[in-house]
C-alpha cells in the first residue's frame, strides 16, 4: 500500500476539538487529546510535519461535523447547528479535503435525517468532492439505505461510494444478487461505486444491535473489561454467568469482530465491476481484523490466484487506478511518465496474506519491494528508516 484515505465511515480527525471523551464510534481513531485540528488545514499540516511513511488522502466526516457542534448527538440538527456544519465542511472543501463521509448506521448519527445528509452533500458539487457513505443499514433493509444514499448523491450532483458494500446478519445472506442488481440499474444514469474488504467478517465498535448469536462475535478491546479482551462474545457471556446482551453491555465500550458475512456474497461484490478494494483497517486496534495487513495480498493470493475470480490485471486495477480516479487523486494509481512513482513490485507466484484472525499483525509473503513517491520504503521485509508519503490534497490541489 501507498497511499490511506482516512476520515471514512463518518469519523475523521478534523476539523475538530473535543471537550470531552470522543462518542462511539469517534473513539475508534484515539482519545480526546488526539481530536486537536480544529481546521482541515492545519491537520493537513501536522500530517506533513509527521512524514507519513505513505500518502494520506482524507475525508471529512459527518459524525465528527455533528460532533461539534450539537450537544447530544441522539437527535436531528437543528437549522443553525446544520449552518454551521455546512460552513465547516465548505472550509474543509476549500482547504483541499476529498468529500464527505457518513456512518448512518452508529448511534451518533443514526438520528440524522436523511435531509441533513442532502444539505450537507450539497457543498461538495461546487469543489468536485465525493459522498461515501457507511449506510443506515446493511442488514435487512439495505435496499433502502442504498437508495437513499443514491437519492442524496443525486440531489447533490455529486459521486457516491458505498463503502465496504455487504449483507449483513444471517438472515441476508444471497441478498448481494439484488443489491448488485440495483448498483448496476442505478450506474446507468448516475454516478456509483462501491468498495469491499476481503473477509466475511466486519469489524467496529461492539454494537448492541449486532449482538446475536447467529455467528460469532470476536471481542478485541474493552475499557470496561478489559481482562475478557481476546474471547468470543459467548464464551465471556458464560464466564460471567450471565445472557449475550447483558454481558456485550458490560463490555462496553468495546470493540468486536463480527462473522456476520457469507462468503459467496463477498466473492459476488469483489468481482463486480463497480468495485473497488480497500481494507477498512483500524489501525488502533490492540487485536486489529486480519485485513489491516492483509487485504491486499489476500485478494492477490486468493481471490485472483487461487479462485479465479478476476484476472490479475483487474485485481491490480481494483486497488489503484479505480481507486485514485475515484478519488481524484491525480497522477495516482497509474504507471506513465510524469506521474507519482508510488509502485509495489510483488511476485505473482508466491505473494500472499499471513494476517489472520488469531495472529492479526503479519507481514506478507511476496512483496518484494514497495516505492513511495519514487523511494524504496520497503524492500525484503524490512521498512525503510526515512519516510516519503505527502498529503494529498484533492485534484493537486496545495495550499502548503
């Protein structure tokens, strides 16, 4: 990997300052003293400062724009509170971030409405931005969540991405032969996308509408309790002698895996022509999902080598140039005179995943050497000492 786009799912690091502890699921990217870019541009700046070891792209999202500026986050925005996130996020736009970014699905912006949402992806048209969006749901009515993140794109002239499209729950398994079915009767006349992680099982804050036991429910990190971290759901249920529910809310706040995926519907969205790959990582994580440092070469390895599930050009092109036109991100994701070398040279023979569920942290096998803005910052397994990422601002832009 070269270059992260950060800020999805509606949380992003700025622009924003927190007088208190971040709100589930903010609290997925640090703790309150780590919430400290009250502009777009000056986190741009720290990042720039920090020298990235890769390029870093952001999004803003919806849930840190609520954040600042309503008191609690379980209702809708009244008018000026939405003025005012209009305002921000118009600053942002013009301070060179790449679009918009919601989490409908979170308690913290469940409440909005889906006119809020509308109002606020107006401002992207004028600067060329995105919409993506983690949608209100992803279990049984996910037919109408796509069509209301298609409504929103399409009342704000702007491109949606769906980020890490699934069906979620046992009870929607077999349903992506319809979702892709609307997906692809919607590209016809606008402009959709979406990504997909690898693996048929997700990973986020420990959700209590999640909490079932049709699958298992991996716990990765509790404040609470943090003793039971590294245990499935069930099984500190039953060493706490007490129901799921009533121990998933003891846990909290806390994060959790969860197998909530088939694996055919993974297999029928990886291979669709509107998808692109990312990882949806958590780098946080102490436990993080396997597809933090194994996305990728998984998609390399099994999806295109072993199962054949596209040719290994399209594998290639699902995790670059689809990404970096998507984005905007010029010059990226593309092999051609006079753009960024950002090159990851790898042997198609033997390159493949070692992260797993048990064992998360694992470098692949196969990745022979990894250039970053025309560097070498990794090669034989080893990270190089300096480092060459840049920000990146949307179309080029540099206000640096």
């Amino acid at each position: 990997m070269t270059t992260v786009i950060v800020g999805n799912c509606g949380i992003s690091a700025s622009p924003a300052t927190l007088q208190v502890a971040p709100p589930d699921p903010m609290n997925l990217l640090g703790k309150q003293e780590d919430f400290k870019y009250p502009t777009f541009a000056e986190y741009a700046k720290a990042v720039e400062a920090a020298q990235p070891a890769v390029n870093v792209a952001a999004l803003i999202g919806h849930t840190t724009l609520r954040n600042n500026v309503m008191d609690e986050l379980l209702r809708e925005a009244t008018e000026d509170e939405l003025q005012s996130m209009r305002s921000t996020l118009s600053q942002a736009m013009a301070e060179g971030a790449l679009g918009l970014s919601s989490g409908l699905a979170y308690a913290s912006a469940k409440q909005a409405t889906a006119s809020e949402v509308m109002r606020l992806a107006e401002v992207l048209a004028d600067f060329g931005g995105i919409y993506t969006t983690h949608m209100r749901t992803e279990f049984e009515a996910i037919l109408n969540a796509m069509e209301e993140a298609f409504e929103t794109g399409k009342h704000a002239r702007v491109p949606v991405v769906i980020s890490h499209l699934k069906c979620a729950g046992a009870g929607n398994w077999g349903r992506t032969v319809e979702v892709l079915d609307l997906l692809e009767k919607t590209a016809e006349h606008q402009d959709v996308s979406c990504d997909c992680y690898p693996y048929s099982a997700s990973s986020s804050t420990l959700d209590l509408k999640q909490v079932t036991d049709d699958f298992d429910i991996f716990i990765t990190w509790s404040e609470s309790k943090p003793e039971f971290a590294g245990q499935l759901l069930a099984d500190i249920a039953k060493q706490m002698e007490m129901p799921l529910m009533d121990a998933a809310k003891a846990l909290q706040p806390a994060g959790a895996v969860y197998h909530c995926m088939d694996e055919q519907d993974v297999e029928r969205v990886l291979k669709h022509r509107l998808t692109m790959v990312g990882s949806d990582g958590l780098p946080n994580d102490p436990h993080p999902h396997p597809r933090l440092w194994g996305t990728f070469p998984k998609v390399l390895k099994h999806y295109c080598r072993d199962r054949e599930l596209f040719p290994l050009e399209e594998a290639v092109y699902k995790m670059t140039g689809m990404s970096a036109q998507r984005y905007n991100l010029s010059d990226r994701g593309i092999i051609k005179e006079g753009a960024f070398a950002d090159l990851v040279l790898f042997n198609k023979h033997n390159v493949r995943d070692t992260a797993t569920f048990e064992t998360p942290i694992s470098v692949a096998d196969g990745i022979e050497c990894v250039l970053v803005n025309g560097n070498i910052s990794y090669q034989n397994k080893l990270v190089a000492k300096e480092r060459f990422g840049k920000f990146i601002y949307r179309n080029g832009i540099n206000l640096s």
